[in-house]
C-alpha cells in the first residue's frame, strides 16, 4: 500500500487500490465506472470479501471462490469513487464466509456481498504470483475486460492467472439484466471451473425464468468454448408499484 502497487493485472486495469488491510478486514476504492456500476460492485466486492479471508491464510493455503451473491441497494447517480470494506464472518479449516459493504463518496450504501471461499492447501499456493503490473493510466471498466462471445482480456486475471471471479460475473449479470428488463437487484454466481486469459471464448445462454408485472427472475449460464459450463447465476428483479 505504501508502494502505490496493483495486487493484480486486474486491479491496475481498473484502478482499484487497496488502502487497508489486516487479519479478518480489507478496505479498498476503485473509480465509479461510466455506465456499468454493477460490474465495478461485482469486481470490487469479490476483491475485498476475497481479501478479508486471505489475510487471515497461513503459509501454503489458498482460496477459490465458491459462491458469491450481490445485493444491490442503489445504483442511480453513482460517481466519483465506490469505497469497499471487507469483513470476515466465520471459517473453519476448509470454508470461509465473509460480507463487502461498497458505499459511494457521501456514505451511501450501494450493496452488499456475501462470498463463500474453499480454503485449499497444495501445491499451486505457492505458485500464485504474477509480475507487478504498471496502473493503467485511465481505469478501464469491468465490461471491457470480458465481452459476450470473446475471449478474455489478459488484463482480467488475478493473481493465480485466472479471470478474476468479479469481473466475470459481471458478464452473465449483463446478460440477465438484458433478459428481465433492467439489472437484477440480487444475483449469485457459483463458480464451477476457473477461466485462464488464454485465447479461450466465453458465452452465455439465459432463461427467464419468472415473467410477472412486478418481479422477475432468471437464470444464465456461463460457458467456454468446449461447451463447459464455468459460471451459473440467478436473478432478481424486482419493480415496485
């Protein structure tokens, strides 16, 4: 942090920076994208949720997100910088829980994420390591970094060379806000298989599942270009009056 050093490529692609950090707890910001809000609350609350678990790892452990559900509380007039701070909730050996706040500049609460994380020891902890990258000199937002049928940016991975879990949900979030008339209020991603930046293409298929005048629902998968299924999501949309 007194470095001013990107965690990841991802990170120095987006611009976001971790200001805080301890056993249990992370603070982090990132610059509020123009027109994707809810991929940066996708992006930033993986990264500081992930965080407050990984600060807590003994030498030779890991983490890989299983399931990650965001809450999203507003997303109109956002501007300036998302501020995120990550706590842990409970662990044992093998699993963690653990909640991001994300507010705006005025202390407005924009959402909230609950990750649940595998806590893994073997041999590719020692392994995760990527070169330190430069900050982009304009922060890039999470839609550029991974687009329907496309292969992922190099830019997207994290520091285990794989598309961060954030930044690729926030293609099948797209996806669902495409199919129920707007973005989903809730959403959970399941993340079945990691996605390496490798030339490799992604794509989506979506069914609503739900179509009511008030509340819609619906469900999107995420798949490579062997027809793996990587990423599941489902949706909720609700409109009032």
């Amino acid at each position: 942090m007194a470095e001013d050093v990107p965690l990841a490529p991802v990170h120095a692609a987006v611009g976001a920076r971790l200001r805080a950090i301890e056993p249990g707890r992370a603070e982090a910001d990132m610059p509020a994208p123009d027109g994707d809000v809810d991929g940066a609350l996708w992006l930033l609350g993986d990264f500081v949720s992930g965080l407050a678990v990984t600060s807590t790892l003994a030498a030779g452990e890991r983490i890989t997100t299983l399931r990650l559900t965001l809450h999203v509380v507003a997303r109109d007039d956002v501007a300036g910088t998302l501020h995120a701070v990550g706590c842990l909730d409970e662990r044992d050996p093998e699993v963690a829980l653990s909640t991001a706040v994300i507010t705006d500049d005025d202390g407005r609460t924009l959402a909230r994420a609950h990750g649940r994380n595998a806590v893994l020891r073997d041999e590719q902890a020692a392994e995760y390591r990527t070169a330190t990258p430069d900050w982009s000199p304009t922060a890039r937002a999470p839609h550029t970094l991974v687009g329907e049928g496309a292969a992922p940016d190099p830019e997207a991975v994290n520091h285990a060379r794989v598309v961060q879990g954030g930044a690729l949900a926030s293609l099948p979030a797209r996806a669902l806000a495409d199919a129920l008339g707007g973005p989903p209020d809730e959403a959970t991603a399941t993340f079945l298989r990691a996605v390496p930046a490798d030339g490799s293409t992604v794509r989506t298929e979506v069914e609503v599942e739900h179509d009511g005048r008030r509340l819609r629902s619906g469900r999107a998968l995420l798949r490579d270009d062997r027809d793996r299924t990587v990423l599941t999501m489902t949706g909720l949309r609700y409109t009032p009056g």
